[in-house]
C-alpha cells in the first residue's frame, strides 16, 4: 500500500541559510561572502548546500575558478533579499517599540561634515542618549544614500537638497561658504566680496563625487563663471585642498564650520565672506520615508539643532522637507 505524503511538512529554509545564500549571490566568491557576513566559509557552503536541499532546487554553479548563479539561483536570489529585507525591518520596528535611544544607530555623514560636526553629535549621544550605541560610516553622499535605502544605514548627515525619492530630509542647519586663499591676496580680509568674483578666480575643487564640489560649481555658474574659466581638481579632502592653496596653487571654497579646523594653523592662509545674500549649504539628516523609527529621529533633529545653535550657522527651523 503507498504511504500518504499527506501531513508531512517540506523543510523550511532558515534565516541563515538565505543570508549565505544572499552573500553568495551578491559577491559570487564564498570566501568574500563568507568574510562580509562574519561566518566560516565551510559553515557558509554548508547553508547553501542545505539550503538548495530544502528547496529542490541547485542555485549555485561551482567551478575550480569562480562561482555563478544558476538560472533559479539569479530569481531566487531576488526573492532571498526581500525576505531578509523583511525580516530587517521587522527587527528594527521590534527594537524601536522595545525603547527608544537604545540598541544600534548606524549613521552615514560625507566627509565636508564628519571632521567639523562629528565631536558635536558625540558629545550629544554621550550626555543625552548614554544608551545608544552609534556607529558612524563616512561615505560620499551617492554611497550613503545605496545604504540607506538597502536597510545598511539608518540615518544620514548630508548636505541637501536630495532629490531621493523615498529620503525625507529633517533640516538642521544652513552655512555660508567661505573663501579661502594666500595671505596676501587682494581678497584677503574682506567681509563683501561680490560673488562675480569667482568668475575668474583659479578655483581649486574636490573630486568628481563629493556633493561640495557640484556646490561649488552651481555657485560659480549663478556668479556667470563660464565653462572655459579654470577650475583644478586635484584633492581628495578638505586638507589637502587648503594645504595647495597655501602652496600658491589657486583659492577655494570652505563651509563655515570647516574654516577653523583647516585654516587656524597656517598662516600662510587668510579668508574672505560673501557679501550678502552669501552663497550657502543646508546640512541635513536623511531618514526613510515612513522609517519604523521616525519619531525617534525627529527628536534626535531636534535636539541637534539645540546643540548647534553655538556653531558659526543659521539653525533651521523644525520641519520635513
């Protein structure tokens, strides 16, 4: 007599399995994959392998030389990542009905902010928020904004505007830019220099993919900078920009809260300000729209704005943009 198949349960992939299986298919070598989700690369074969049991199905093609999807391994794969994404967000609203200001806050900041605003958010999360364990990552702002919205970050330190869809924007702050140049220039010192005068200045700028760059540019253009005028992008960071203007190599623009820190100690440098209205940046946080944590960081906004109000800025007023 054949045995009833009726009342015996499939087996269920685990939630480990689907994570080797995930980082197998995003880095398609098992021991990158293996390093990036903190598991032993015998472990993490034996998830796959156990994993493609339980399903039926082969997902992976292994070869002495490199590791490819199968044809169901590249649509499962899909599937494996909103599961996980899932199961993410699940834990992250778990987390934040449990307490607020507990547990883990991955914060994302590019880097024209994190060296000058970084020591007045630690000082924050230290006094008021003890039990927060922040983690900060300085990316470019293209780079954080992949993060966040793959569920990597939590929370973003940026300039803004965005134009991300599915970003909401809690402004903080807006700074001027200040010019920066050799101690001797004839701009040196002065409180109203028209912005026309960058038309022909040599402009030293950062590289391709930082957003202070593409700032600057848009500045330049509205003073009716034309294309042909020379702009030298030679500097990775905001230092070593400042240190080839102090060599004779061009001027540059500097955010505000960034002038003490990368001028005080050369005095082969000087500045000048913008005449009113000076051209300027908003810094921002940037949070997913609809954020399990939402209430949290607006109140985490609000209370930075307090703390900024000693800064050399314009707090902004409360308020999503």
């Amino acid at each position: 007599m054949a045995q009833s198949n009726q009342g015996i349960r499939p087996k269920q992939p685990s939630l480990s399995q689907l994570r080797a299986f995930a980082a197998v298919a995003e880095y398609l070598h098992f021991r990158d994959a293996a390093a990036a989700i903190g598991m032993s690369q015998p472990a993490l074969s034996g998830a796959v392998s156990a994993l493609e049991e339980a399903l039926g199905v082969q997902l992976i093609e292994r070869t002495t030389r490199k590791v490819l999807l199968s044809p169901a391994g590249e649509r499962l794969a899909v599937r494996a990542r909103v599961v996980l994404h899932a199961v993410g967000e699940l834990m992250e609203e778990a987390e934040a009905v449990r307490a607020p200001f507990t547990g883990v806050l991955r914060l994302g900041v590019i880097p024209t902010v994190a060296p000058y605003l970084l020591p007045t958010v630690l000082r924050l999360v230290h006094d008021r928020y003890p039990e927060l364990d922040l983690q900060v990552h300085e990316e470019q702002t293209s780079s954080l904004l992949d993060g966040l919205a793959a569920g990597r970050l939590d929370l973003l330190l940026l300039a803004v505007p965005l134009g991300a869809p599915g970003v909401t924007e809690l402004p903080l702050f807006d700074e001027d830019f200040v010019l920066v140049m050799e101690r001797d220039h004839w701009l040196g010192g002065r409180q109203d220099i028209p912005r026309e005068a960058l038309r022909e200045l040599p402009l030293l700028l950062l590289d391709e993919g930082h957003c202070l760059r593409d700032q600057a540019l848009d500045i330049c253009r509205e003073a009716g900078r034309t294309e042909g005028a020379p702009v030298t992008t030679t500097a990775a960071g905001l230092s070593t920009l400042v240190q080839l203007v102090a060599g004779g190599l061009g001027v540059t623009l500097l955010p505000r809260t960034a002038v003490t820190v990368e001028t005080a100690r050369n005095e082969a440098l000087t500045t000048g300000y913008f005449a009113e209205p000076a051209p300027a940046r908003r810094v921002a946080l940037g949070m997913r729209t609809g954020a399990a944590r939402h209430e949290e960081f607006e109140e985490f906004a609000a209370a930075l704005r307090g703390a900024m109000e000693a800064l050399p800025v314009r707090v902004a007023t409360a308020g999503r943009t």
